[in-house]
C-alpha cells in the first residue's frame, strides 16, 4: 500500500510568494518549498501545513510504509478556476506516485474546498487540519460565516434586520432633524456623518440580504429591450418616477403647515397620494399605449384593476382626510364631502372586485371548454388510427 501526503495551496500562496509552482513532489522538493515560503512570509499559514505534511510523511516511514508527499496549488483569487488547477495537478500527481490512498493536510475550510474533487478520484485515507495555535479555528469560522451568509434564506435572517436598523436610524435622525431641528442644518457634523455612515451600512447588508445587484442588472436589461423596441412606456415609467420624486417634495414641503407630529405625518400622506395615484396611472397609460401600437391585447380584467387601483387610492385620500377631520386638524364642514369621497371609492373598489370575478370565471369556463374540444378531438383521432381487429 503506498500512500500519498498531499498538502493544499489553494490560494497559491507558494507560487505568489516564493515563486515555486505546483506541483511539488518529494520530501526535498517539499521541504525546500517550505523554507522559501516561511522566509518569504513567515506568517503565512501555508508555511504549517508544508512541514505538517512533510512530518506525516516522516511518520509514515518510519512506520515502515511505503509513502510519498506532495504540494499542489490554485491561483490568487481561489475561485473555480483555482478548483480546475487543483484537479489537473492532482491527476498528475496520481499519475507520477500511483498511491493507494491519500491523506490530506489543510490549514484551514477554504482549501477544503476541493475535498470533493479529491474523493471523486482517489480514495481518502484521512484528514489533518493544520492550525496555528495562537489564532485557532480563526480562519475555518471566518470561512464558515462566508459560507452561511452565501446563502439567502441565512443572509436575509441575519443581515436584512441589521440593514433595516441602520436605515431606520439614519431615516429617523433626518426625518427628526427635518421636522423637530429646523432642518438639516442644525445636525452637527458628526451626527451627520455617523447617519449617513449608518444609512450606506444599511443599504449593502439589504443589498447582500435581498441581491439586488441581479434586480438592478435585471432592470437594466428591461430599459435597454425598451429603448431598442421604440416603447412608450419606458418614456411614462421615467416619467412616472419623477412625478413620485415631485410627489415626495411637495408632501414634504406640505408638512410645515403641520401643528404636531401627527398633523405634519396625515399632511405628507395627503399630499403624496394624488402623486402615487397619478404616477401610476401615468405609466401604465404607457403600456396601454405599447401594447395597441405593437399589436398586442390586453386582458379584460386590466381595466377593471385599474378601476380598482383608483378606488383604493381615493379610499386611502379619503380616510388620511377623514383622520385629521376626527382628530380636529380640519373643519366640522369638511367632515360629509370626506364621508362622501371614501363611501363612493369604497362603492368603487367592490364593483371592481365583483367585475373581476366574474371576468375570472368566466376565463375559467372558457380554458375547460377548451380543454374539453382537445379532448374530444384527441378521442377522435385516437378513434381514426385504430386498427380493426383481426
């Protein structure tokens, strides 16, 4: 039985640092390996699992086993490519040696990694992790708490609550500032830097948390489609975001006339719904628009959303109004046009609703027909490529 010590590099640390590339085979070749990696960077980690890997062979020996030790390394960035380095040196190194079984000398979880890749082509006699005494598991829990936030459902448990305190915090220290301070100039300069510090932390762990690089990316391809195809609704939607940005302004600005907290919160929500309600109806005016110039159709059942869309935002104005009516911020007069505007929405938004259904079932009735035609035809078909008995 002959068994081969294999050490891993898989960020490349000897090649980077002492200039030797993989693979390294031999106990000599190795040895000397080490000794220009450690007076390259004595720190290095790599520097261990070269002499543990380089004991275990002395062990094995001296037990009377037939073995033999050897280095393979991967690039900088100890990425995929760095796993495909790994795995074209090691089957060299099977190739040359021709062991039995392997043992394998890690300094850390990152360059197990690969372990995979090694049992699928060898068999693996055991495993040594090689740590430094004064920094211990160190290295394995930073890569181990890489990998857990690597995956969503973890990273939005962990990092999507920190992200949405940090941006309250900072939200809250402007917003407070706007209402209570006379405006951002009487924060100080370092309440300011730290809210600003806290709102850029926020918005990277909800970026890590929710990966909105592949939302914007995914946006950005959406735009470019739009303006290749000459659609309107890319010139509505533009349009749509800066009557919300406007929207945003005015209600701000509306605020001042605002007695309390409270009063000035009813005042923004009041002034920023039309805004919403019109930015909506302005951008999907533009897909309407789209889809008539392009040929398309549009479902039965988009008008009546649309209607029920309007109902709920004149619902909403109505019942911000009738709030500051009952909490005394407007007159006893304006309490029945109030009444009035959110009963009829509400009158609105179930005529809608029942609409709806009805569209719904009847798109149901249609696709069982439909299914059931198909059904009769494939019978008769079915019927047609019989063969008769014999």
């Amino acid at each position: 039985m002959k068994t081969l010590v294999l050490a891993i590099d898989r960020d490349d640390d000897l090649g980077r640092k002492a200039g030797i590339g993989g693979p390294v085979v031999g106990r000599e070749a190795v040895m000397n390996a080490a000794i220009a990696l450690g007076l390259a960077d004595p720190e290095d980690s790599d520097v261990n699992s070269l002499l543990a890997a380089v004991s275990t062979y002395d062990y094995l020996k001296k037990r009377g086993q037939d073995a033999e030790v050897a280095v393979i390394t991967g690039t900088e960035e100890a990425d995929v490519r760095a796993d495909d380095k790994l795995v074209r040196q090691f089957e060299r190194v099977l190739e040359e040696v021709g062991p039995d079984d392997v043992i394998v000398v890690t300094d850390g979880a990152e360059d197990e990694y690969v372990m995979p890749m090694i049992t699928s082509r060898a068999k693996v006699r055991g495993l040594r992790r090689v740590f430094v005494r004064q920094s211990r598991n160190i290295e394995s829990t930073y890569y181990l708490i890489l990998k857990a936030l690597s995956e969503e459902k973890v990273a939005r448990k962990i990092l999507a609550p920190f992200g949405l305190i940090f941006i309250a915090y900072a939200l809250a220290t402007f917003l407070y500032s706007i209402l209570l301070g006379g405006g951002l100039e009487s924060m100080g300069a370092g309440t300011f830097a730290i809210s600003i510090i806290f709102l850029v932390i926020g918005l990277y762990a909800i970026e890590k948390a929710y990966r909105m690089r592949r939302t914007v990316a995914s946006l950005y391809r959406r735009i470019r489609e739009d303006i290749l195809e000459a659609k309107i609704s890319f010139v509505t939607t533009s349009i749509a975001a800066l009557l919300l940005l406007v929207g945003l302004l005015t209600a701000v600005d509306a605020m001042k006339y605002g007695v309390e907290l409270l009063h000035q919160f009813l005042i923004f929500l009041s002034a920023l719904i039309p805004w919403v309600l019109f930015a909506v109806l302005v951008r999907e005016a533009g897909r309407v628009f789209d889809v008539w110039l392009h040929g398309g159709e549009l479902s039965r059942g988009f008008w009546i959303i649309m209607l029920f869309v309007v109902a709920a935002g004149i619902v909403f104005y109505g019942s911000v109004d009738y709030l500051q009516y009952v909490l005394g911020y407007k007159s006893p007069a304006a309490g029945l046009p109030i009444l009035i505007l959110i009963l009829s929405g509400l009158g609105f938004m179930v005529m809608a609703a029942m609409l709806l259904r009805i569209v719904r079932e009847e798109e149901d009735v249609e696709t069982e027909d439909t299914e059931d035609v198909g059904g009769e035809v494939q019978g008769d078909i079915e019927e047609v490529l019989v063969l008769p008995s014999e």
